[in-house]
C-alpha cells in the first residue's frame, strides 16, 4: 500500500564497511559488473538448516523453491548447499542485466537517500528493488486467486451498499480508532444526506500468502484504496521475462511459464471507462498523492497509459492542495484548478498520517460530496477495513451478500482464522500459544502487526484492563509461508537471503447503476521480503518486487 | 565525445541559496510540479539586448529562433519580451512531463554527485540534460548535412587506406603531442607488419555550427571514435515529438516537423554486420569504455538494440582488464575471457587520460593486431584527427581523395577556414584579431580551445619561442553560430538562459573488401550549450541534448 518496506536486515548482511580481513571483500568482476557481497562466510550450511532458522515455525524450509535453477537448489539440496560453490559469474550477468534493464525501462523509485527524489520527478531514481528471478508458485493456487478475484469485487460492492452494516460492524472500533471514526462520520454523513454512488469504480488488491503447512492460499488482506504497484509489477514480469528469455539456456526456465501481467493497462482502462460514464470530455482524473513520493513512477506508469492509450488527462494533487483548490458547485461538480473532475483516484488517504490537519479531512469530505466518481468512495474504503474482513469471516455473513453458494465457498476457501478480540477464547488461546496467533490493528499502512510476547503482553493487558481498545485490533491466524533462498537486488547490491513472497491480484470493477461495466482480474503483484531471525513478523527486513513461475 | 559539458554558468542563474528577500524565491507550484527559480529578475529586457551579450560579437541575435511559441518569442519580440509574462504554468507542465518522460523512458544518465552512479547500472540515475522544446532549424541546411555523411564516410575509408598521407600530415604533431605519437607509433607498425583491415568499421559524427554571419553549415570536427549519444539523441527526439503530440494545440506545434532519428537503430545494425561479416557465431562485440563512465546508459541503449534485435551479445571491458584478460593467438583472433571478438567498438581510448599506464597502450596494440573488426582502426583514429581536418581543408587534397568533383564542392562547402600555425601570416591576422579565431589542440575530448586574449598570447610566445609547439595545434575560423532563449533542463530545474546549438550528423560505413556494405546517415545529435558572457568559447556553461525542428 505505502512503497516498499525498507527495513534493513542484518541477518546475513555483512556490510562492506565491516569486512575485515577473514571476510571476504565485495568484488567488482573484472567485465565491469557491479560489485556484490560474497556471501560464503555467513550463508553457510548451518545457517540453512532445516530448524536453526531462529525463533521462526519452520517446519519443512524451503519447500516452496525459489527458482533459480542458476543456484542449483532443489528442496533436499537446499539445507546442505553452499551457495558460493555455484555459477557466480553467471549470477553476475544476469544482475548486471538486471539492473540495466530496469533503468532503461522505468523499473525505478525515488531513491530514499535523495533530498528531492519524492518532489522532482527525473532526479535521485534509483532501481526499485527486486528480485532477481521469479519464485515458483503452484498454478492451481494461481489459478483460484485469479478466480475469485471478480467475486471478491461483488462482494466488497454489496457490502458497501449495506450502510448499516458497515457502521455497525465498525461501531466498537469507532470509539477507539480515531482515523475509523472520522470515516465513518463521513459516510454517516452520506447516509444522511442519502447520497447515492451511481457509478463506482473499485481498483482492488487482494493479499495472499500460501500457507506451509496448510497448503492454502490464504488472504491477508483486501486493498480497496491505494492499491500500489500496478505500474512497476508488469515491469518486473517484463523484466522476468526478458532475463529468462535471454539465459533461458543457462537456467533451464522457459519465460511462458511467467503469467503476463495486465494491472496497468487494465487498472488505465478501468479509469478510463469510468472518466467515460462521467461523461464530460473535458473533465480530468484527480490522482490524490501524498507530498513526497518516491514511488511516484509507479503512478505515473498508469497516468502515461491513460493519456497515450485513452487520452485521458490526470492531475497529481495532495489533500492539502484539494483543500486550497478545490471547489464544489451546487449540482455537485469538483472543480480543481478550475477543471472538472471526473474521477478522483486515491493514492493517499488510507493513513491517518496523511491527514495531518482539518483541512484533509475537509478535502475528503469535499470530494465524498462531490458527484465525481471516486476510487474509493467511503464505502468502499470501509469495506476494505480488517475489521470488515474479519467481520465477513464470520458464519452466515458472506451469504447475506453472496447468493451463489459456490462464489461463498471459493472465497471462504480464502479466508484465513479471524476474530474479534471479545470472544474470550480466542484471546487465551492467544495468549498461550501466541507463535500461531498475530494482532492486527484495524488501520492500514502495514508495519504495524503485532507478534508473539509483545502480542501476548498486549493481550494480558486489553483483558486486565478491560479497555475497549481491543477494538482497534483483530486477532488473526498466523500464517506460515515458505522459506526460501533468494537473490534480492537493492540499491545495486545482491543480497542472498531467505525470504517469504505474498501474492496480490489486482481486480477492477467498475458499475453504472445496475449494469457491470468491468469486473475483472488484473495482473498481479508478488511482494518478497527478507525474513530475518531478528524479527518477529513476516514484514521484517526489506521487500522487493516479484513475479512468479508457475509450478 | 566525452558526457556532456556541465560547467556550471553564472551569467543569469541566481542560485537559490543566494537568493534574497529582494529576488523571488523558488516556487514549487501547487499542483506538484518541481520547483523551478524564476527568473522575473535576471532574464530582464538588457540582458537580452541585441549587441549586449558582453564581449560576444553577435549580430542579429535570435534570428535562429527556438522553437518555443510557449515563450511566444519571435525575432523581432525577442530583443524586448520579458519571458516572465508568459505562460508559466503551461512551461512547468510541460517540463513535468519531460521529466516523468525522461525517467519512464530511460533517458537517464549517472548523477555526478552520486559516488557509485558511474560504476553500477540502476543507482544514482538522473535525467539526462534537455532542451524543453526542439530548435528550429532550416530544412536547407539540414538536408545537405545529411547529403555529406555518406560522403565522409568514404572519405574517410580513402584517407585512412594512405598510411602515408597520415604519418606525413602527422610528422610535426608527432614530435610535440605524446598522444598522437603513441598512435603514430601504433599505425606504423601496422604499416610495417603490412597489416591490411579487409573488414572496416566506421561509426562517425559529423560536428556543425550554422554561422550566423555567412548562413553557412560549417564543419566543427569530425569524430571517428567513440561518437557518443547515438542512444540518448535518439530518445530526446522521442521526448520532443511527445510533448508536440501532447501540447501541440497550445505550442501551435507539428510532431512530424521534427525528423526521425535512427541512431540507435543504424549504429546497432552496423555493428551487426560487421559481426555478422566476421563470421564466427560464437563470437561477441567488445565495447572498449571507460571505468566509472556516467553516461553508461546511452551506451546500454546500444547493446540493448543489439542483443534484441540482432541477438549479438556485448562484452564492455575497460583498456586495463582488456589488457590483464586479452589473448590474441596466432592466428590473430581475440579472446576475451575465453569469447572470441569479433568486432572491437570504442567508447574510450579517444584521450590521453584513457591510457594513464602502459598496459592500456598494449592492450591497444593487441587489439590493433588482432584480426577482429575495430571500430575505429588505429587508421581511422588518425582519420579523424584535427590535423588531418585542416590538411583536407587545404587546396588539392580532398581532389586525391574524392573523384567526384560535386562531392568534393559539398564536402568543402562545410568546411571552416583552417589553418596552421606554420602559416605566419594567419597566425599574424590572428593575434591582431583573435576574435575571429579559434585555436584547436590536436587531441580529442573537447574543452581544450583557447579562445581571444589567451590565444593571442599564446600564439605571440609559439612564435617567440620558435617552438614546435605549434604542431599541437591548428587555428579555426570562430564560428559565431546564433544565440537565442532557451529552456534548458537540468537536475530537475529549468535554466531560461541563452544558448547555442551544434548539429552532430552520425554516419556507419562498413566495407568487407570491395564490396560498400553500409554507407549511410544515421540520425543526428543536437547539443544545446548555456551560452555565457564570461567565458570565450562558445562550450562555455552546460549543455543540453536537443533535436531539431525543422523551419
């Protein structure tokens, strides 16, 4: 949702400054390759053993592979490999490729250490993060996630017509959750005003992690606004793709077995077709970004499409600038800068630190009045919320808003354990065994989960003191993906590491009153993040961009 | 030849930490667009002036005017229009989206503030330095420089056939300028061992300025090694026709007036052939660069076209690891970490600091010898030396040369006055007038011209002296090309500033035997140079990439 989690590791990473002597040095290879760690002093058979992986529930490692048949690892070979003894060279030019690749094509960010890489456009890029070759992943498992995608539109489009159900679902966590509260005063006040969206336009995201042990695919969570990385996901297939075409030989991998990915053209579109039904064509797209982004190129990767390809105009604007800006006539017209908006899209607004003052609020509170179409309309957005999902978990709850009984059987295939933290067993269960358990808060922004003592100290807490804070978070069931050796390239370095991957599918939906003008799957995005002994969580260390091989 | 110049220039550029309460400050416009200086207070009705461009004689300025109907400048406007009234928001648009362009794109170069920019592809990337808007430029000028390249070409491929015509036109440099000894040195060894090059590769670019005075297209230099930009100029190009194509209604603007540029494309399938002519399958091409080179992408852009659309693969190697990893067998084949070579490019090798060791004299020599395709050959290096440019120049030779009497009168209708400095009464004019002389080095890189009182005193000691010195140098005609307003984009900040334009017309001529293979114009290169009244030359401040519009 927020650009890629940078979370040093230290794990495995010596840093060059550190080297010494009994370290190996970071080489530059003689054909002018970039220089990468050599990494045979600390990835080392013990280190890969099957169980000595920290703190972590591992149970079999590696089984999910990566593939990288470069490395020449396969599940039994993973524990007892050293990963020094193979092609280096190899790795080396398909890196170098890599990142030459990635520079030409627009594979970039705003590099964090750059004082104007997040306000000037074209100044402190730097590649985005990513991983050197796509992770195997089973097609049956793919093929359901792209399945349900159009269902999981559906529904999140019922639920946000039950206004009821949304603010009493919502209602406990309102009195804990200021950032909650002030939706649900803004969609208190549509309700009341009876404003209805006749055209609404969903860019979803959901979030999935294939369980170990479980073998499901399991979501983690349904992105209903800001859903990020339409743009740079595709260039990380395209680049897959491109890197297996060339050392396709080398690596015994064939680049079909790489599902294309569509989410820019078809998140463009979407918009497009939705900026059609608002139907003035001198109207624009308002993009809603934060000030200072340095995942800007990823959002400019749609608006690019969508002015070649549609020719469709997009405005970049803050919160705070709509404030100052924006203007609401009488029949309900958002005028920016003078311009009509036809469409607004959210790539800000999910956090409460994007509303750092009233006037962001006053500006979501403008454009919610306004008749543009908006991505997300405050429905939507709360029926994105974890305590939404957690609340659809429920028995009986998916049938009020799905009638076709094998629609609610492939989504609850999906659904993972999720409770609320007034059910009382749960949270003892929790308590004793908190490695299964993780709590989450009910915002959005990632980061914020809670793990193992500190959870159980929380948990401990909340109950002694019966505070209703328990309603600002939910309990989930731990979920356990894979681990699995792989090359992440940051900042020009190659990292080997063990990470875990999470799966997104894009999906748009788009309605004009009652006819369904798009509702569809739409690419996807593979997130792999180091996992590090360190840390608690699944989110430790940093992430890169990912695509997988079907399986 | 070398990245672009980036003197930084003085004349109208307030630095924003100078900048006091009496000068506007920097402003980052509402809608997120970078933050450019105004320069309401420094680009002011004097400054533009007819006649008050400090020391510069410049007679009917702006009478080559820039494309730039934003600015809504015209010649006879130019002289009293303050460029603060017009449409700034409409500038800061189109500047924004040049930049989002530029970086989507790949029209990126290292960051020289950036420590790793020059040695690891995808860090420390910024945008290239453009022109906002095209130059005009006339459609008469522009077609006769395309006429002449195929000419040159086989000029070029002439002259380099007469070993002795270069070592005798090069005798006196030789005894006074290390560099052009050490390729002397080089040649006659070939020319000992008799050494023919059945196969001959040459990627060239011609260098012109249009004088104002005399309307005249005259020749700057000719580069027969390592022409640099083929890549870049041609995606400035691409930059250009985009924003036409988006704000062409406002600018008042045609896309298609902008000539195609091919550069790219010509020089890959050049160096293709010459692959293919080689006639090995397994063999590479060998990119001869510099360590730490910045302008790595333009270069990648190449081998990127190369690879995808002639599946040859590139190798780039510096002077000093083709020294430690070369081996040339008996046969006269190149190998390079085991790959045969079968073409040589240069992208380094053109200066005295590419060769700060003898290994990187022997690892030339060793490329010499080789029976690989060197593009250039020891021969056209010296080809293309400013020596050899003035002793074309001088009556009769081009005649020994050219058959064809129309093309010698095209060729030499480019040409500069040019003479020697053995030449006592030049010499003489030009210390009584240095204004209208330039006085070039022998050696390449550019930077190096010493211009007015410099070059008047330094003409007054040569002669002094009686030094042989003067070999070392040729005297120039000064070309006084126009001097009109320009955008120009650098770091993410728009300089308004007068500048100059030279016009590089590349060309590909590769020859097996008797046989023409490829003689062909290839696109062109327009740099664009911060025109400053503090400096002399006319390379004074920084440059832009630029295209052309024709007029």
């Amino acid at each position: 949702m927020g650009p890629i989690q940078a979370i040093p590791t230290t794990a495995f990473y010596v840093p060059a400054r550190n080297l010494t002597d009994s370290h190996p040095k970071p080489h530059l290879p003689n054909s002018g390759f970039p220089s990468r760690l050599d990494f045979s002093c600390c990835w080392s058979r013990s280190a890969c053993k099957v169980g000595s992986f920290g703190s972590w529930v591992v149970a079999p490692a590696f089984n999910l592979r990566r593939v990288a048949r470069v490395m020449e690892i396969k599940n039994e070979e993973a524990a007892s490999l050293n990963l020094h003894d193979t092609n280096e060279d190899l790795v080396d030019k398909i890196m170098y490729d890599a990142l030459v690749w990635s520079s030409l094509h627009g594979l970039v960010v705003g590099d964090r250490n750059h004082q104007r890489s997040g306000a000037v456009p074209g100044v402190g890029m730097v590649h985005a993060p990513f991983a050197l070759l796509p992770v195997s992943f089973p097609e049956s498992q793919w093929k359901h996630a792209c399945e349900v995608a159009p269902i999981f539109n559906e529904l999140i489009d019922r639920v946000s017509l039950d206004g009821k159900f949304l603010q009493d679902a919502l209602s406990r966590t309102k009195k804990v959750d200021a950032f909650t509260s002030r939706l649900l005063d803004i969609h208190g006040k549509m309700m009341e005003l009876n404003k209805k969206e006749d055209i609404r336009l969903g860019l979803h995201r959901s979030d999935y992690m294939l369980d170990e042990q479980t073998k499901l695919l399991l979501q983690i969570e349904f992105n209903t606004i800001s859903s990020s990385f339409p743009g740079l996901s595709c260039l990380v297939t395209r680049l897959h793709r491109y890197l297996i075409q060339v050392y396709g030989d080398n690596l015994g991998l064939d680049a079909q077995r790489i599902p294309e990915n569509s989410a820019t053209t078809k998140f463009a579109e979407a918009l497009a077709k939705a900026w059609k039904e608002y139907n003035n064509p001198k109207a624009v797209v308002l993009i809603v970004v934060q000030p200072g982004e340095r995942n800007m190129y990823d959002q400019h990767w749609l608006f690019s499409v969508l002015r070649e390809r549609h020719n469709v105009t997009a405005i970049r604007k803050t919160l705070s600038e709509i404030h100052a800006d924006g203007q609401l006539l009488p029949d309900g017209t958002l005028l920016i800068q003078g311009a009509v908006v036809a469409v607004i899209y959210f790539r800000a607004g999910y956090t409460p630190t994007d509303y750092p003052s009233e006037s962001e609020w006053q500006a979501r509170s403008l454009m919610e009045e306004s008749s543009a179409v908006k991505c997300p309309s405050i429905s939507y957005h709360l029926a994105g919320t974890k305590k939404i999902q957690q609340e659809l978990a429920k028995p009986h709850v998916l049938e009020r808003f799905l009638e076709d009984k094998e629609d609610v059987e492939k989504i609850r295939k999906c659904f993972a354990g999720l409770w609320s933290l007034e059910d009382a067993d749960i949270v003892e269960k929790a308590i004793k065994n908190p490695e299964f358990f993780v709590m989450k808060p009910q915002r959005e922004g990632g980061g914020n989960n809670i793990y193992g003592e500190d959870m159980r100290e929380s948990l401990l807490r909340l109950r002694k003191e019966k505070s209703e804070e328990d309603a600002a978070y939910i309990l989930m069931q731990r979920i356990f993906p894979s681990v699995v050796p792989t090359f992440l390239i940051r900042d020009g370095i190659c990292y080997k590491e063990h990470a875990v991957s999470e799966l997104g599918i894009y999906g748009a939906y788009l309605r004009s009153k009652e006819t369904v003008i798009m509702n569809e799957k739409c690419g996807y995005l593979m997130r792999t993040k180091v996992s590090s002994s360190n840390e608690g969580g699944v989110a430790a260390g940093f992430a890169v961009l990912d695509s997988i091989y079907l399986s």
